[in-house]
C-alpha cells in the first residue's frame, strides 16, 4: 500500500503543480483514485478530484465514502493537508 499512496501523491503533486485545473493530470489522478475505490486514501482523493472538478454532490459522496469532512476553501490548502496526513501515515 506504500507504494500505492507513493504513486497518489505524485500524480496529485503533478496536479498541484499544474494548478489544479481539468486535464491530462486532473485525468491521471481520478484514473487512479477509481482504480483503488474502496481505500480511504483514494476515496479522500476522489473526493478532491470531484471539488476540483466542480461537482459538489459527488465530491460530498467520496468525502462520505472517505469518513472525511467536506472541504472547502483553496484545493491547494486542501491538498496539503491531504498530503500530509498521507504522508505522514494517518
């Protein structure tokens, strides 16, 4: 599982780096978090991905499904606290 959220936080750093915004990375980073449905990391992410995407009543689904509350406010402060409580083993 290391390497799994090792492979999140790259492909969500990419994003960031990009600045959040729809596309090939906003894409590679839901592709990801779908493949690993059901781990609360990738939910969490999901979730993000969802906010990012502006669908709030999906993103509210992923943060349930994550046992997370619904973030609000810059998804780069959000990412960074995703970041890290997953990088940090929480």
């Amino acid at each position: 599982m290391a390497s799994d959220i090792a492979t999140l936080v790259e492909a969500f750093d990419c994003l960031a780096m990009a600045g959040f915004v729809m596309g090939s990375e906003w894409e590679a980073v839901h592709n990801l978090c779908q493949a690993h449905e059901g781990k609360q990391a990738f939910d969490w992410g999901h979730a993000l991905c969802h906010r990012i995407e502006g669908d709030e009543w999906n993103a509210g689904y992923w943060y349930r499904r994550a046992g997370k509350p619904v973030a609000a406010g810059p998804f780069a402060e959000e990412w960074a606290a995703v970041r890290a409580a997953l990088t940090s083993g929480s």
